[in-house]
C-alpha cells in the first residue's frame, strides 16, 4: 500500500482552545461535496465573527476527545455539534441551533413545530442513511476501513491508501 495525498479543497483552520468565541463546533464531512458546500455557505453567514467552529471530521488529524468525545464513525452516521458548554447534539437540532447562532433561525424554525417537524426529521434520517451513497462514495464501513488503513500506514492529512 501507498500513501497518495489529496488536496483538500476545503482547507479548514479550526478555533484553538483557547478562542472560546465560537457557540457551536460544527462537525461536518469535508470529503461529502453537499457538506462542504453548506459549510461554505455557512462561513460566509458567519462573516469572521467565529461564532461557529467548523471541525472537519474527515481530517486525520479529527481528534474525537477534542470534540466531546464524538468519534468518526458516530459523525459520519449523523451530523454532529458540541456546543460551547459541551454539550453533544445532533440530527437537525444541529441546523436549527447553527443558524440560530447565526442569526438565521427563522430558517430552520418551522422544523421545530408539531406536525413539520417530525416529517423533517424522518426526511434527514434517510438522507443520513443514504447520503454517501447519493453523493457518490462507499458505504460506511469501507470508509471505515480504509481511514483506518490510512492511520495505520502513518499517512497524514486525508491521504489515500491504495492497494497494489
């Protein structure tokens, strides 16, 4: 096996400790294309304010304890944030509260009521249950498999491992 890098199209600078601004760690695919693309959407509603840490989980250098525990394979299952007081949420709880950080709640707002709610909820979880099919990549377990390779063959920064 070989390390071959891959440039990352979504270079992603994340908040230090230290830079407590942020109100919500978004953890988002970088590798998924629609992911990185409501990322740079989201970024730019952000305007540098850094009310929202953006953690690219597909980085080798993810470190789950740095991000509440929320290893890759739960954050690949489902979208994922910690909030600043630590705690963990998901599903579209993470787009109601990132917008609303963002002062674009009124977005995500009717996914909260009775009857819409529910209906948007199921909606994600097929989405989340078929996304990487959809957006072209192998199931779960396969990126599972070959992340682990590529931690194991000591390759840095999202590179591939290739078979011979």
């Amino acid at each position: 096996m070989t390390c071959l890098p891959v440039q990352d199209p979504c270079q992603t600078t994340e908040s230090t400790p230290s830079d407590q601004r942020w109100k919500i760690n978004l953890l988002y695919d970088g590798d998924c294309p629609l992911c990185v693309r409501e990322v740079n959407f989201l970024r730019r509603q952000d305007r540098g304010r850094g009310l929202v840490k953006f953690t690219n989980i597909a980085d080798t250098a993810y470190a789950p304890e740095a991000n509440a525990g929320v290893d890759y394979a739960t954050a690949m299952g489902r979208i994922h944030a910690v909030r600043a007081d630590g705690t963990v949420i998901n599903n579209l709880e993470v787009f109601r509260q990132v917008y609303q950080v963002l002062g674009l709640g009124w977005v995500y707002a009717p996914t909260g009521w009775p009857v819409i709610g529910p209906l948007v909820d199921g909606l994600y979880g097929l989405w989340a249950r078929w996304r990487l099919a959809l957006t072209g990549r192998p199931p779960l377990q396969i990126l599972l498999a070959q992340r682990e390779a590529r931690l194991a063959q000591g390759c840095d920064d999202r590179c591939q491992v290739n078979s011979p």
